[in-house]
C-alpha cells in the first residue's frame, strides 16, 4: 500500500491502512514522512530510505539536523519487534557526517559535529536569525520595496553594531503563486538587538503603507 498526503486525504483512510499494516494484511507500505515517524510496528523487519539525501541540499542550516532526524527516526521503525531489524540507505553523499551518524546511531557524534558547524556560521543556537522577505506580483514593485528596507537597515548605524545582514538577494523560492520574493538574512549575537530590528522595521512599514501581505518577517 501507498501513504502519503494524497493516499490520505479520503477520511478514514489514514487510520485503515495502519491497521492493516499493523495487522499483517498489508505487506509492504511505501509512503513519505508520514510512515517515518512515531509509529509501533512490530513486525517490520526491513526499512528502506530512498534519496535520502535529497533534504540535504535544501537551502536551510537545518537541513543536515533533519536529514540526520528522519534517518533515525525511519531506521527506528524496523526491529521493535522479537525479530532483528535491517535499515537500507540510499544516498549520493554516504560520506556526509549526518548521513554516517545516523547509520551509525550516534546523536552525541551528529551533535558535537553540528553545533562545530552552526558556531563557525553564526547560526542558531549560537546566534540568532532572523528573515525578512519581501514580494510582489512585480518584480519591479518588489526590488523598490527591498531597495527601501536596505536604506532602513544602513541608517540604523550603531543598532546594527555586531548584526550580519545579507541580502537582498532573491529568496530561495524566488516565486510563488505568481509573487516574486527577495529576502534579507540577519545574525545577531544577541536575539533582543534582532527583535528591536524587526520591530522598527515593522513600524517603518507601516508608515510607508506596506500591505500586511507585502512583508513576513520570520525570527
């Protein structure tokens, strides 16, 4: 049987197939996340992760944290049961530390690894982050609008003081739903410096009479 959000959109259809699966009637089960996490089956023995890397080059400093997360969280499925489990994974990258340390089970490894990584970067929890995205059905419209924000953020002077920002740039979804979408990355040591940031900024908005729609800010 199939599960994912289309296979489960019918009531009932969700809660059928794990029962069936659980009881034995069902016996392959093909799905995403959905199968990946949580569940208590005893009889599965086998678990097979197809481009399991694919998360990886995703355009977020979380994506090694949840490629490492679902990996675990999939090979957890098999072996809960009397008979010993096997896990299978496919991937372009079996070097990769999130990819090994999940083969190998160790958090504590992906953890020390991770953090190493998230210090050098200035990311979060070592620092906080902050995204400002603006878009419009022009892009023109849209690049004016950044190009204010831009001006906001270099007459904050010495608010900004130990502050990154980087942008504009376009987001890593440049358009959606016939919206053109440029961001802006902020870093700060200190996260009540990033809130007072987005709050002036919320406020410049509002005095430039910018729709509720136009802007998300993302902390």
């Amino acid at each position: 049987a199939r599960l994912d959000r289309d296979a489960a959109r019918r009531p009932g259809q969700y809660l059928k197939i794990l029962s069936d699966f659980r009881d034995g009637k069902i016996d392959i089960l093909v799905g995403t996340q959905l199968i990946a996490k949580g569940h208590d089956f005893p009889g599965v023995t086998l678990v097979g992760v197809v481009s399991a890397d694919t998360s990886l080059s995703l355009p977020d400093f979380r994506a090694a944290e949840r490629t490492f997360q679902l990996l675990t969280q999939a090979a957890g499925r098999a072996g809960r049961g009397e008979s010993p489990g096997r896990v299978l994974v496919q991937t372009f990258y079996p070097e990769h530390y999130a990819i090994r340390f999940a083969a190998e089970q160790d958090y504590n490894k992906f953890f020390s690894k991770e953090l190493h990584f998230r210090r050098a970067m200035h990311y979060p929890p070592a620092a906080a982050l902050a995204n400002v995205v603006v878009q419009d059905k022009k892009l023109e419209h849209a690049a004016r609008m950044a190009a204010e924000v831009g001006k906001f953020f270099q007459r904050l002077g010495e608010l900004t003081r130990g502050v990154h920002i980087l942008g504009p740039g376009p987001a890593p979804l440049a358009r959606i739903e016939e919206f053109y979408r440029i961001q802006f990355l902020l870093t700060a040591s200190s996260r009540a410096t990033l809130n007072a940031i987005l709050r002036r900024l919320a406020d410049e908005c509002d005095g430039w009479g910018v729709p509720s729609h136009a802007m998300t800010l993302d902390m």
